[in-house]
C-alpha cells in the first residue's frame, strides 16, 4: 500500500511503495544526489535553518575576528554562503561527497569554492579556524574517527568544531530513519557522541539541543576545540 512517511527531523519527504525488500544498503552520496536532482535539497535547508543558525550563534558567528571556515557534507551550500557574508571570513569552503549536490552548489553560486571529495578520506591542503557538519557524521560507519580526523588533520590551533545531528540515540523518532531511507546510519547515544569528541582530542567540549518544536526533540549539536 503506498505510503508517506515523514522523517520529522530532516524534512524530507520519501515516496515508499508497498513492501519492497532491500538487498542491500544503499550509499547515502546516492540518496543526495537523488535529492539534489529532484530539488529536494531546498526542502533539507528549509529544515534545518533553525538548527544551523542555532549552530552558527554558538561559535560565535558573525564573529569580530578573521577565521577561514570550512562545512562538512555542505549539500547545496547554503551554509557556505551563510558564512561567507560574514565580513571577517577570509576563506569558505564546502566538501560534499554527493557530486549532483556539489554541481547544485556551483549552479547557485559560481564563485563559491565547492568540491566532490570522498570522506572520511579526503583531507584538506590548509586547516581551517572553524568546521561545520550538519547530518554528516552518523552516515558514517566510524564517526569517531572523522572526529580524530577533523581535530587533527582539518583544524588550526585554536580552532572550534560544531557539528549538529538529528539521528542520535535519545530521537526516538529518527530511530526508524536506517530501513526508510535503506541507508546505514551510526546510532550513538548523547553520550556516546559526547565521548568521542573528548577521545578526539577536543577541549571544552560541549553538547545541546536546539530548535525543540512539538514533538522533535531538536537537533544534538557537539562543539569543542582545538588546543
């Protein structure tokens, strides 16, 4: 019996038709890719906009300093070009390993400096003041080692990590999110995430829940930095 379901945290609409069984996971580039092409990518940042301008006002963003910033899995890059209307942002970049998202971001701004990169293996050639993720880190097998990976290798001295997730352990409602979209996600509890960050080599490490509303629970934002 077709069916909608609506994943309540990530605004997404997924079109479900009677009781198909799934082989096999699919990769979540694809699933983006599909979403980019079909325009559902302006829906993913109507979502979450409360969640990220949250994220943004807890590094201190627009700041009075200069810093180069860098987002994680950037989709279209509507952060990207957030950010780079801060006037003391030197440098913004977005990564994505989705190359229809990618080809969305250059489509909307030509200038923007936007790259197809297979994570968690790409590493950048210059590290960066501050790193944004939003619903990147748990399509990942090993989140934890991204974790490492953003502290040591994509990071200046100094410098803040805030990473945001909608599927974590306590939403119960994004629980079933894994056999809807038929895409491996990494379910760790707040307090597991809170314990990666610290195993990572962040400082100051910080966890909250923003933009709560009826009955999500809002989304889990992670911040620390690097000493």
């Amino acid at each position: 019996m077709p069916a909608n379901i609506v994943l309540i945290g990530m605004d997404i609409f997924l079109e479900w038709v009677g009781s198909t069984v799934f082989m096999s996971r699919r990769e979540a580039t694809e699933v983006f890719s599909e979403w980019a092409e079909k325009g559902k990518d302006k829906g993913m940042e109507n979502g979450h906009a409360a969640s990220v301008h949250a994220m943004l006002k807890l590094a201190g963003i627009p700041r009075s300093d200069t810093y180069s910033a860098v987002d994680v899995g950037c989709g279209n890059g509507w952060v990207c070009r957030l950010l780079a209307q801060d006037e003391t942002s030197t440098r913004v970049v977005g990564v994505d390993g989705s190359e229809a998202m990618i080809a969305k971001a250059k489509s909307i701004d030509s200038e923007g400096d936007y790259r197809v990169t297979v994570l968690p293996d790409w590493e950048p050639s210059e590290k960066f003041d501050f790193v944004h993720s939003m619903e990147f880190l748990y399509y990942l097998h090993d989140p934890q080692s991204m974790l490492k990976q953003l502290h040591d290798n994509w990071m200046n001295s100094g410098g803040m990590l805030v990473a945001g997730v909608d599927h974590y352990l306590e939403n119960e409602d994004s629980l079933s999110w894994p056999e809807a979209l038929n895409v491996h996600m990494t379910t760790l509890s707040m307090d597991d995430w809170k314990t990666a960050m610290i195993e990572a080599g962040f400082r100051d490490v910080e966890l909250h829940q923003v933009a709560a509303k009826d009955s999500f629970i809002g989304t889990l934002v992670m911040c620390g930095k690097k000493a």
